[in-house]
C-alpha cells in the first residue's frame, strides 16, 4: 500500500535523525499516524508471511516508530483522583466503544495505546496489553495475564490466569513472541524471548519456554532449541510445533556435586499430540465465552 510505505519512510528517517526528532511536530504527527494505524490492526509489528523462513516477518519499521514514540514523549497524568497515573504523553491507556465487540470486564484492566484488539477479545481483570501488541478476533485474555510489547496473538486463544507472553522492542528487528491460533496457554505460563507456540498447541500449567530452554518430544524423540543468538538477531527462535501439548518436566543432572545430591534441572517436554480428547477438554472454554 502506498500510504503505509510512504509512513514507513517517514517513521525510518525521523528515527535515524535520533536527538534531533524531538520537539519537532511533523515527527509527533508521524508518529500518532502509525499509533492509530496499530490500533486499527491495519499495521503490525509483525505478520504473517509464507515466504519468510518461519512464516511470519518481522516489521522492523514498525518497531522503530513505537521506540520513537517513547523518545519523543513527555510525561504527563492521566485520568483522576479516583484512577491517576503518569506516563509518556505518546502512550495513554486505550478506550473501547461498545460496538467495537470487545469485552473489558471491570476491575483494574489496562490496554495501552498502539495495541489491537479483535472483534470478539474478552480482558477479564487485571490485565495488560502492551504497545504494539496483536491480540485477534475470540482470544481471552485472563485474569493477571499480560501480553507483551509487540506480542502476536492468533485467533481463539486462551491466555489463562497470570500467563506472561513476553514483549520485545529492542533490537528491532528480533522476533517478538509469537502465539498462533487455537493455542491453550494454561495457568502461570511464561512465554518469552521470540518463541513460536504454533497453532493448536496446548502448553500445561505451569510451563516456562525461553530461548534457552530445550523442549524434549518423547513423541517423535526429537529436542527443540534455539539457535545460539549470539549478535545474529535473527537466529531461529524456539519453534513448539503445532497440536503439541507441553508439560513441566525435568531432566537428572548426572555430573559431579549434583549428581550426588540427586538434583535436576527444569524441562519442558511433549508427551503427546492434540487429539479429540485433548480438543474436547479445550472446547470447555467456549463455556466462558
């Protein structure tokens, strides 16, 4: 679209001008442009894309811009003396009509500026979606969750109680965690540092995935790992395949001291592949919708 690569011309050269951008109007209003372009949904910090090697492309650009918003920014107050914060005047709290089909249950919830919500996402208090977050259409956001700066979030997913999807800005151009749809993120789960859950994985209770971590499938007697990132921003991420269904585990130590106090260490591991009862358990979910 032309509209959107004339912004992101705009949005990449007010960035690289650094200290100079600020004050300057023409920038502010570059930057209010792509807000309200992400809140639309009409542009992502990352998507969807069949030709990238692990089909989603990351819009470093896009990035760029929130970043420029942060430094272009002043403090200011929000709200009143019953509900008063203070932040950066570029990133106030997001408010929703009723006919945009978006369920934001009372009680101490809070989706910041330049984060989209689908038609149909349901917010049950308190949660937080941060800056340019992607949360799509059926998704329910549970209680004491969050979903990251720059989270992509597919269709139909729960994000159960205290669920953290980790966020990432910096450097622009690594992968933001990235959750497809149909996905069951359970309870006190931690996603983070650019992981891929993909679609119809079930991660259990409990389940902590990073960049370090190895994931053992005793399914198919593989392990999953990143790559070393070292300074290569854009070494593969760890990758859940789609209808895993994850659980905690651990691993024995079997060196020195360790060893010998009978010690072990976490360890995510695939104990079996989505299946109609694992479907039927998760469709219990609709209940709440």
């Amino acid at each position: 679209m032309p509209e959107q690569h004339s912004l992101q011309q705009e949005i990449e050269r007010h960035f690289a001008a650094g200290a100079a951008a600020i004050g300057d109007p023409a920038v502010l209003e570059a930057f209010t442009r792509l807000r309200s372009e992400l809140n639309s949904g009409r542009v992502r910090s990352a998507e969807p894309d069949a030709a990238a090697p692990l089909g989603w492309r990351v819009n470093s650009w896009v990035k760029q811009g929130i970043l420029l918003g942060f430094r272009i920014g002043q403090l200011a107050a929000f709200g009143n003396h019953d509900l008063s914060f203070v932040d950066k005047g570029t990133f106030p709290a997001r408010s929703f009509a009723p006919e945009e089909g978006i369920r934001i249950v009372v009680g101490g919830s809070s989706v910041r500026e330049g984060a989209y919500l689908a038609r149909g996402v349901i917010c049950v208090p308190p949660m937080y979606v941060n800056v340019g977050a992607y949360v799509d259409e059926g998704t329910l956001v549970d209680s004491h969750a969050l979903v990251g700066s720059c989270a992509q979030i597919g269709k139909r997913v729960h994000l159960s109680a205290a669920a953290q999807v980790g966020g990432v800005l910096e450097p622009v151009n690594a992968n933001p965690v990235i959750i497809e749809d149909d996905v069951l993120v359970g309870g006190n789960c931690g996603v983070y540092e650019g992981t891929i859950v993909r679609k119809g994985a079930v991660l259990a209770a409990g389940t902590v995935l990073t960049r370090g971590t190895p994931v053992y499938d005793i399914v198919n007697g593989i392990i999953h790992k990143a790559e070393p990132s070292g300074t290569n921003a854009e070494a593969k991420p760890l990758v859940i395949p789609a209808g895993a269904v994850v659980v905690p585990g651990s691993r024995a130590i079997t060196r020195g001291r360790a060893s010998e106090w009978g010690l072990s260490l976490y360890a995510p591991v695939i104990v079996k592949y989505r299946d109609d009862k694992t479907d039927l358990s998760a469709a219990l979910e609709d209940l709440l919708r």
